[in-house]
C-alpha cells in the first residue's frame, strides 16, 4: 500500500510510498546529468541563422511519433537543439497501440519492439499484421537488453520465471498491448508457468521507469524490463532478451526533410552519444532503412 487514509487526518504517504517518492527523485536527478551532457551542438560546423531571440524559435520540422516506452528516444528528444530545425512529438504507449495508430494515419512515425530470436510467430503476428509490406518501411533505431528487475545484489536468486512463482515473490507486470507485456506471457510459456500462479500478475505499470521505480521502492520484489530501468535506480538486472526497437514509417515519406534529418541523427555522432550512455543498449545499423520482412529474422541463441 503507498497509502494511508485516517479518518480526521486526510491522506499520507505509506512506507513504500515514500521509497517510491524517493526512488522516482533519485532516478530524475541521473537523467538531469545524462541529459545535460548530451546537450551537444548538432549543428556544429554548419553556419546558424541569426536569430533575435532564440527561445520563441520553433524547429521548423516536427514528426509525430507514438511510441512504446524507450529511453533513447526520449533522449534524443531532449538533445534536439534548436539548431537541428527538428521536433520529435512522442506520444508513450504499447507497441500495438502505436502501430494501430500509425496504420490508421494517425501518426508520423511508430516505435515498437520486437525480441531477437524469440520465434512466436502466432504472439507478434498482429505486429506484422499492422504493417504494409508495400507500403511501409522501418527504420533501425537500437538494441536493448530486458530481462529481471530486483533488488540490488539479487538475494532470491531469480533465472526464470519459474524462480518468481516458486518463491512467492511480488511480480509488478506491464500492460497489455505494450511489446513487453507479449514478450512477458511468452517467456511465461517457456519456463512453463502459469500467469495465475504469479503473485502481482495483475499489478500493472506503463513505462520501464515505473518498474523500476515500483521495484526499488520495495513495492514489489521483482519486475521485467530494460537493464538501463535496472541501472537507473541501482538494481540487479537477470538478463533474458535482446530485442530491437524500429520506427515504422511510410516509404513515401522517407525523403521528405524531417525524416531525412532524423534517419541523418540516427546516423551520426549524437545519438552515438545516447546510446553510450544507456546501460544494455547497442547502437547498430542505426537509421538502416529495412523491409518488414526484417521482423521475421533472428537468432534463437539471443533468447535466454
């Protein structure tokens, strides 16, 4: 419980409440030094417009992005300066609500993840199923790692979640329709558990952050998401995944100037910077242009 009601006494923090606080406080003041230090000039080298009055100077190009949940990317939005004459307007949600969005032309562009090697064809059919093999393009954005979020050191011991239902251990899970709560049910076949057997299956969070946070606070004893969510708040990170997180955009609109730049920033030495700075992320073939035939790659070995 986070919080305490009292009759005549309104509402305080529970305990676990001000852990969570705490935790939340302690992960913004990181981000405020990555941030910060990837406040770099990308315009550098190239002659800038003079301009009276810098801060009423909006970029001139915007891309509307729905997105799952990613630390980089919400990186590369704050290191966007204005000189870059480019906005990324992120809308978080699931995987597959971001790719409905963009199928229904609601949106530029859509983030979503996929995990390497993990064949499950029937669980990420829908995926592909939102996208025109024709029509659409993804663009490689990078690699990460999820896999087991727990306390520092890891004193349960956690492998598999086999481990987390035998032991009882307080799970904290994602949403449905989010790229992580799919891959979650799939390794739940694997290890051969079922979800009612799970204490907190139903406990839901929408971003990586908020597991970890949930996890360091003392909410729950374990979660499942990035190792840089794990890395942010000082936890132990199991690794069982490597995935790839793509931005599907129509072919049509590849060359257009503000897809242009971004696919350009991708390539560059800027989010180089990003990635570098992200515990479990890798930065490979960024902006590489592939088919949707891509998603049906990988390499069995990369799941754990």
């Amino acid at each position: 419980m986070l919080v305490d009601l009292e009759r005549g006494r309104g509402a305080r923090l529970a305990p676990a409440g001000e852990r969570l606080v705490e935790a939340q406080r302690q992960a913004e003041r990181r981000l405020a030094r990555t941030f910060s230090a990837l406040a770099i000039d990308i315009g550098q080298g190239t002659r800038r417009r003079p301009r009276s009055r810098p801060e009423l100077q909006a970029p001139a190009m915007r891309l509307r992005v729905a997105a799952s949940h990613d630390f980089a990317l919400a990186a590369l939005r704050e290191a966007l300066p204005v000189e870059a004459d480019l906005a990324l307007e992120i809308t978080v949600m699931g995987s597959l609500h971001a790719l409905r969005q963009f199928s229904e032309g609601e949106t530029d562009l859509a983030g979503f993840h996929v995990p390497i090697g993990l064949r499950a064809s029937d669980d990420f059919a829908e995926f592909r199923q939102l996208l025109n093999p024709k029509r659409d393009r993804l663009i490689r954005f990078a690699d990460r790692e999820q896999g087991f979020i727990l306390p520092h050191g890891n004193a349960a011991r956690v492998h598999n979640f086999a481990d987390v239902a035998r032991k009882g251990l307080r799970f904290v899970n994602r949403q449905p329709g989010s790229g992580t709560r799919v891959l979650i049910d799939r390794l739940l076949a694997v290890d051969g558990v079922d979800p009612s057997t799970l204490t907190g299956y139903v406990v839901e969070e929408f971003t990586h952050a908020a597991v970890g946070a949930t996890v360091a606070s003392g909410a729950a004893d374990v979660g499942f998401g990035l190792r840089a969510a794990a890395a942010q708040y000082g936890l132990a990170f199991v690794p069982r995944v490597r995935e790839r997180y793509y931005l599907a955009a129509r072919a049509s609109t590849l060359a257009t100037p503000a897809v242009s730049r971004l696919i350009e920033l991708l390539r560059g030495p800027v989010f180089s910077r990003i990635v570098r700075t992200l515990a479990g992320y890798r930065r490979l073939d960024a902006g590489k242009i592939v088919g949707i035939e891509a998603l049906a790659r990988g390499a069995s070995r990369d799941v754990r």
